[in-house]
C-alpha cells in the first residue's frame, strides 16, 4: 500500500509507578532520519528504539518524544549511613574536648547532618524499559502508519486522475499527428528537392540533411514512450513497496519526453495539450515528494 510520509501516533502504558507516553510525528525527508527526546536516563536506549523504527518506516523525518508521569510516590528506602554517624559523633566528641565543654551532639542534630538518613531509589533495569518502549513504540508506529496510509489513498486518487488528464491531451496529441507527419513530408520533400537543385551538394549532404530534419520532426517515438511512462506510474501505484523515489525518477522521465515534445512540434493545437500535461506532471511531482 502507498503511504504519505507525513502522519502522527502516539501510544501511553503504565510501568511500575510511572505513565509513559510515545508521541510520533512524520515529516517528507529523502531517507529515514529518526530524532529522539526520551531524557538523560533513558538516552542509551536510543540506537535500539531506531531499529524499530525502521522496521516499520522506511523514508521520512521521525520525531519521537517521550513524556513520563509519575503516577504513585516512587518506590523508596531509607537508610542509615552507621559509619558516618560514628565519624560525626566521633568529630563532635573530639572538638568538645578541644573547648572543654561536657557532652556530645544530639540525636536531631545527628540525623540532620547530611547523608546520615539518606533515601535510596530503586534502580530502573534497562533491559527492561527497553522491552517496554518497544512494545509503546510498536503501537504508536502502527497508528502512525495508519494515517500515512489513509493520506497515501488520496495522494494516489490525485495522482491517477491526473495521469487521466495527461493521457487525454496525449490522445489530443496522438490525434493530430497523422497531419503534423504528413505536413512534416511535405517539408522534408520540398528540402531535399532544393539540395537536389543545387549541384554543389552531394548525395551523402542530402542524405544527411534528410536524416535529421526527420529525427527533428517526427514525435511518433516520444508519445509512445510519454504513454509507456505513464502505464508504468500506474503499476507502481499498486505496488505494496515503497515506491517514492521510483516515483520521482519516473516523473523526471516523463518530463523529459513531454518537452520534447513540445521542441519538436511546430503546432500551436500541441503546445496547449503540452502545457497542459507539464501543469499536471508538475502537480504529481508535488505528490510524489510526499510519498515514502
């Protein structure tokens, strides 16, 4: 199925005490650039989150942000630094004998020194969060994927309707060419009887002469071609692969034989239909610079 590069997912679970939320937007881009804002504690979870990624994207510029919320106090441990206490009390005996003075530091002032009575955090098991993320990231992606693919329906119904349009000023085309050849004999007749007049011109000269002002004329070649191009954008648009680029390198062929056509043929009837089919290949090349 085509899709558009441009779309939005966002997934959220729980996990221990913490509500997590993947948010995914998607933007044209020529590869797959991914950029991540998951905070310092996770950030050495990046390089495995972009390989899901890519198994889900192939072109386009991702961006993924992570909010947590907790949802409960955070799991935690008080502790009592015992070596510490001793050294306080240990230093507060000692300088009270260097004043003189009876009696050692009290309880409350005890606890109160720093890292005596301390709060220890549960340490998060990466691994673990990785799993988590993953399973987020999955969901948000196939959400994401899924209004690139709804996008991508219209971005083909555009395309085909105007590859509708291009191949009826091509008929248009095809139809005046009988006359625009015949007229085009005319002229490469009435060339060749006037080197023929002249005796200073040689047989390979007239020969020459007539080989190009027949490639210059002719157009046949470049329609059927024009109309080639145009069956094969056709195919890929029920391709089931990526077909972005392939898109853009046809549509840059395509373009090539429309102005051609439009050099070659001295017809004012022709130069309308070709200007119509550049507006209409210049209107696809748009689309196309949004498919993945």
């Amino acid at each position: 199925m085509v899709r558009s590069m441009t779309g939005f997912g966002k997934a959220t679970c729980t996990y221990q005490d913490q509500e997590i939320s993947l948010e995914l937007s998607s933007v044209n881009h020529r590869y797959l650039d991914c950029s991540f804002r998951l905070g310092n504690s996770w950030a050495a979870l990046e390089s495995v989150l972009k390989g899901v990624v890519r198994e889900h994207v192939s072109r386009g510029k991702v961006q993924i942000n992570l909010h947590r919320r907790q949802a409960a106090a955070p799991a935690q441990t008080v502790r009592l630094d015992l070596g510490l206490a001793r050294q306080y009390l240990d230093a507060s005996r000692e300088l009270a004998a260097l004043m003189g003075a009876d009696g050692a530091m009290s309880l409350d002032t005890l606890a109160a020194m720093d890292g005596v009575i301390y709060h220890e955090e549960t340490e998060e098991d990466l691994e673990e969060v990785g799993q988590v993320l993953r399973g987020v990231l999955g969901e948000a992606l196939g959400k994401l994927n899924a209004m690139r693919a709804t996008e991508g329906v219209a971005l083909v119904a555009d395309i085909r309707r105007r590859i509708a349009l291009m191949r009826a000023s091509l008929k248009e085309v095809a139809a005046r060419l009988p006359e625009l050849n015949a007229r085009h004999e005319q002229r490469l007749r009435a060339r060749i009887q006037e080197l023929a007049a002249d005796v200073s011109v040689t047989e390979e000269r007239i020969a020459i002469e007539a080989a190009l002002l027949a490639e210059k004329g002719d157009v046949t070649e470049e329609a059927v071609r024009l109309e080639t191009h145009l069956a094969h954008m056709e195919e890929l648009l029920e391709s089931g692969e990526p077909i972005g680029r392939r898109l853009d390198f046809l549509s840059q062929e395509i373009q090539r034989e429309v102005n051609t056509l439009g050099v070659k043929t001295r017809d004012c009837d022709v130069a309308r239909h070709v200007l119509d089919m550049k507006g209409e290949l210049e209107k696809i090349r748009e689309q196309v610079q949004n498919i993945e």
